[in-house]
C-alpha cells in the first residue's frame, strides 16, 4: 500500500494568516511590499556615509563643486534619502543613466537598465540639485521594486507551467517558490538601482514564455508556440544585454536543437520538426545578440580610429566586456583565489552549496525530450508535461553558472545573481514538502526553515551595510 504524503499543515503553521496561497497573488504582493518596506525602513536608518564618499559627490558633479568630502565633515554626514541607495555599481548605473558610457570601465555595466532608467526620470518633476542625480535614484529605484515585483509574479506562472496547480500540493510549490524570490539573498541589491532586479524578471519571464511554449507545441497549437519561443528569445535576449550571464539561457535553446537535429537524423522526420528546428535556431541568434550587439557598439566607437586604439581591439575576438572586467575589476579564472578573498568565499559558500544541489536534483527529476513527457522520477508532483524538461536544462545553465562563479567571477555577487534563477527555489520547497518518510520530512522541513530564516538575517544585514556603504558588495 503506498504511503500516504506527508500532511501540509506544519509547513503553514508559523505563516502570517495574510499569505493565503488560495489567493496568491493579493497574497505575494502584500508579503513583497511589507518587506520592501522593511528593507527601505533599514537602508535609509543607516547613519553616515560609509568609508566611501562617492554617493556624496554625485550632486556636485556639473556645478564645480566637486569637493573632497569627508565622512567626518558633519555638514555633508545626511545625503538625500534616494541617495542611500546609490552604493557600489550603482554609482555607475545611476552615471550612465545621466550621460552613456563616458569611460572605458562603464562598459561592465548595462546601458538597457540605464536607459531605462533615465526614461523613467524623464517623467519625473522631483529633481532638487544641478546635476538630477536625485530625479535619476528615484526613477532607479522605482525600476527595480517593480522589476523585482513582476519578477515574482512571473515565477509564480513559470512554477505554475512546471509543477501544475491541479492539487492543494502544486498549488503550495508555486507560492512558497514565489515567496522565496521575495526574500531572495539579492536583499538590499534587488531594491537599489542595480542590474539584477531586471535581470531576474526578464530571464524569468522568457523562461516562462519559453515553457509556455512547451505547452502549446504539445497542445499541437504550432504557430502560436513558435511565436512564444521567439518572443522568449528576445526576453534572453534582452536579459543578456542586462547582465552577460543570461547569455546562460540560450542553453535551453542548444539543448532543443540538439535533441531536435538528433530527431531528424535517427528518425529521418521532416514537417514540423524541421520547422521547429527553423525557429529554435532564429531564437538562439536573437539571445546571441543581446551579447553581440553591445560589443559591435562598443567596437564601433573605440576601434575605429586609426589614431588612438585600444588593446583589446586587436584580439581575434575584440570584447570590452572581457577586457574591462579583466583590466578594471580584474575578473579571470581563479584570479579570485587569493588569501585576502577567502572570507568572501565562506560568505558565498552556503549559496554555492544550494545552487549545486539543486542542480544535481533537477538532472535526476528532468525529462528528457525524448520520453514524450515521462513522469519524473524525483516526485510524481510534477507536471507530466513537456514543460518538465525544463528542469533538466535549467540545471545545466545554473551548474554553469556555479562553476563560473567560484572559478572567475567575484565571488560574493553570486548571493545576488542567483535571484535570476528559479531552479534553486523550487528545490528548497521540495525539500520541505516532497518527502513520503515522516522522519525525513521532518528534519528537511527544519532545515529548510532555517536556510529560510538565514536569508532573512543575511538580508538584513546586507541592508545595514550597505546603506552604510560597508562592504561586502
């Protein structure tokens, strides 16, 4: 006789009454904005200006005025409240939201969000010195809470497309997944005008789009499913041009490739298959663009003038983006690796550690395109339909990225770009609901309420930093 499942009520006792899953989205957008609250209540409390200055220069920056400031000069101690949250990169993007790429270094940093975000200040009337710096933060930070906001949502729909809300079971996974995101270890950086607030909700969706193609390419609506995996590429696409890591989401499109020229080579198809084969190819070109795009701009404004050219021009492949992270912030493999860098690492390690995991159990709870929608073996929970293959290539994607974080990236920032990635959110749930062991499920259940409570300290505590302009960044 098969065991019965493991009861839900010890996983909602604790829960404010007021995240009701049965209503999920009334739910979520309260939960999200009660904690924004407490994150903006935290950044904007912290006294002082950090030991670094930069944030107070920016109003100074036309007028001349340009001063040294001390964070020992009383009279410059209180910045503007939307100036709290102009800390680390985001001095960069709040400067090219102002005025482009002036230096070579700025080219590490996305021109989509900065855009983005000047159109926005462009609609405002709130800007209270010379420069409009103030006006820029506002619209900056306006972009990512609702970024962040439409991030969640859009999980909930992707987990939706996984996992199915047939039962009270499915239903749970696609709320608490969401509400994970909210709480993400981005914290303070998914609030501040950073990247990754955008990023998440762009990669996100076209994730999304992409499994909602699945579903249609099923349902044998053709035409509608290839136009929702162009419309996906061109989120990837756009994701890309935010953050170079959603280059990482055009595995999903190799991986359909792939399987889909194996298909017409073994089985000798034709037809649909090679229409399909047409399209994936076109959506994988657009996500290559977002990368390709702002590299050909960049080559474009410094490589052809013959009288003053940079190194990087003459590399068989010219990148500015390689060549400023190498030069400026001096990303490469293992050039992390040193001694002074190891704190950053443990910091980073628990984060690393789920990313890893999760991997590992999507690639055994993944379809293979092949199977035609086969139960995965990991839980008969998830959905049998072909959008479940999406695990398998969302592992692969975020093993990558683990991998690159650890060898060539500094390491820290992976607590942040993790928020981009739903496979790790989905793990944590199963962990807490999936087990038939009563023991077993137990002990996940306390584990992963402590992994919970972790990222809630963490992200407060990340959000004293830095609205103290303290590191770790």
């Amino acid at each position: 006789m098969t065991p019965a499942p493991p009861k839900l009520k010890p996983i909602a006792s604790g829960v404010p009454s007021f995240l009701d899953p049965s209503r999920p989205v009334k739910s979520l957008s309260v939960a999200f904005w009660v904690w924004k609250a407490i994150l903006f209540v935290v950044i904007i409390s912290c006294p002082g200006l950090g030991y670094d200055t930069s944030a107070s220069l920016l109003p100074f920056q036309l007028n001349g005025s340009a001063e040294v400031i001390s964070s020992a000069e009383p009279k410059h101690v209180s910045l503007p409240i939307p100036l709290k949250f102009v800390r680390w990169d985001s001095i960069y993007f709040v400067h090219i939201a102002q005025y482009g790429y002036l230096f070579e270094q700025e080219w590490a940093f996305s021109y989509v969000y900065g855009s983005l975000a000047k159109f926005l200040s462009s609609l405002l009337s709130l800007s209270d010195d010379s420069s409009g710096v103030t006006q820029v933060a506002v619209a900056a930070i306006v972009l990512s809470h609702v970024s962040h906001y439409l991030s969640v949502l859009a999980l909930y729909r992707l987990s939706a497309n996984v996992f199915g809300r047939d039962t009270e079971r499915s239903r749970l996974v696609c709320f608490l997944s969401s509400a994970l995101h909210i709480v993400s270890p981005g914290g303070a950086f998914m609030s501040a005008p950073y990247g990754e607030s955008l990023f998440s909700f762009l990669n996100i969706t076209g994730y999304y789009i992409y499994s909602s193609s699945c579903h249609d390419l099923s349902s044998k609506k053709y035409l509608l499913s290839h136009g929702k995996l162009l419309l996906a590429g061109c989120f990837f696409a756009v994701a890309t041009s935010v953050r170079s890591n959603g280059i990482l989401s055009g595995i999903l499109l190799a991986y359909d490739a792939i399987w889909q020229a194996y298909g017409l080579v073994s089985r000798r198809s034709m037809g649909t298959m090679v229409v399909r084969l047409g399209f994936t190819i076109i959506s994988g070109c657009i996500v290559a663009l977002g990368l390709l795009i702002p590299q050909y701009l960049a080559y474009t404004s410094y490589c052809t003038n013959k009288d003053y050219i940079r190194p990087w021009c003459q590399s068989l492949l010219p990148s500015i983006y390689g060549w400023v992270q190498r030069h400026y912030w001096g990303v490469g493999f293992l050039k992390y690796w040193t001694v002074p860098n190891i704190p950053l690492f443990l910091l980073a390690t628990p984060m690393l550690l789920i990313l890893f995991l999760s991997s590992l159990w999507a690639l055994g709870a993944g379809v293979s395109p092949r199977s035609s929608g086969t139960t995965p073996k990991t839980s008969s929970t998830i959905s049998s339909s072909p959008a479940s293959s999406l695990l398998t290539q969302l592992a692969i994607a975020q093993f990558i990225l683990t991998v690159m974080a650890v060898t060539s990236y500094h390491v820290q920032i992976v607590n942040r770009i993790s928020s981009g990635y739903p496979l790790w959110y989905w793990y944590l749930v199963w962990r807490a609901l999936w087990t038939s062991d009563t023991t077993q499920s137990a002990k996940n259940r306390t584990q992963v309420l402590l992994v919970v409570q972790l990222m809630v300290a963490y992200a407060l505590v990340q959000a004293v930093l830095f609205g103290s302009f303290l590191p770790p960044a």
